[in-house]
C-alpha cells in the first residue's frame, strides 16, 4: 500500500488519529523524530483508541535516516508550497505522501529532498493557512487509496 510520513509531529492527538486512520486503511506510518510528545502519552493513546496495536509504525532518528530508508520511493510532499492539487496525480503502491509538523511544516532540507513536480497542495479557501494534520492526511491517503480501488478494503465496506 502506501507509506505516510509525519515529519516532526508535535501533537499527540493528531498522531494518535492517523494511527487509528492507517490501520484503517492499509498504510504504514513513519515518524521522523524528534517528536513533540512521548508515544506512551496519554493523548496519544486516547486518540488511537485500541488501534496502536493495528498500525504498523516505524520511527525515524532524522530526516536524514527516513530519506535513506525511503530509497528509490516516490515521495510526495503535502505542503502549502506545493505545485499541483493533489488529486491531479496518480498514485503508485509504495508512494511515500510526506506531510510536515503541525508548526513548522517541513524543514528546508526535506523541501529540497523532494522534485517540484511532486510537491502537492490540498485546495483551501484564500486567506486560510492550513488543515489540520490528520485531516490532511485523510484526504490525501484515502485519494491513493480511491485510485487503487480500495484494495484490500473489506467487500461491501468501500465502493469502487
């Protein structure tokens, strides 16, 4: 399926939604550190509900180690910088969708990291700075998902 990558996630509930979001839907979940809670927090766990146990997560040390794991992936940044609408690609199994931290976005370095063309924006209405991260990750991560026809989604429950 498809990689989300949490670049410095400073919010606990918002990782602990899209942990519950990608067991969900099939995606693994990376979290590229430092992180700006401990993942034993309570909010965390809150949020997750009893699904921390049904994601598949790997934690990063830097940008620098999630870039080196992600070798020869396409990655896709969600940022306000991006380039095209994000429902203006397609998407491949294995395609890494890169969304930065609740604060800061993505740093300098992952910007440079990944090509123009696959710098993508989720539209808003003007004068608006940003959506909340897991739903952003929402959108984006069910799109890929709508494009490979819901594979894997339980018969009945999703509609191609």
């Amino acid at each position: 399926m498809f990689e989300v990558a949490l670049f410095e996630p400073r919010m606990a509930p918002n990782t602990g939604n899209i942990m519950r979001l990608v067991a969900n839907n099939g995606c693994r979940l990376h979290l590229i550190e430092p992180l700006g809670f401990d993942l034993e927090e309570k909010k965390l766990r809150r949020a997750g509900l009893d699904y921390r146990d049904l994601a598949n997560v790997t934690r990063h040390r830097d940008f620098a180690a999630f870039h080196e794991a992600m070798a020869g992936r396409r990655i896709w940044a969600i940022t306000t910088r991006g380039t095209r609408g994000y429902s203006e690609v397609s998407f491949a199994p294995g395609d890494v969708l890169l969304f930065g931290s609740e604060t800061a976005g993505l740093s300098t370095e992952a910007h440079e990291a990944v090509p123009e063309a696959q710098k993508l924006r989720i539209p808003m209405q003007p004068n608006n700075r940003s959506l909340n991260l897991s739903n952003a990750v929402a959108v984006v991560s069910f799109e890929a998902w709508r494009q490979q026809r819901f594979a894997g989604a339980v018969e009945g429950q999703a509609t191609p």
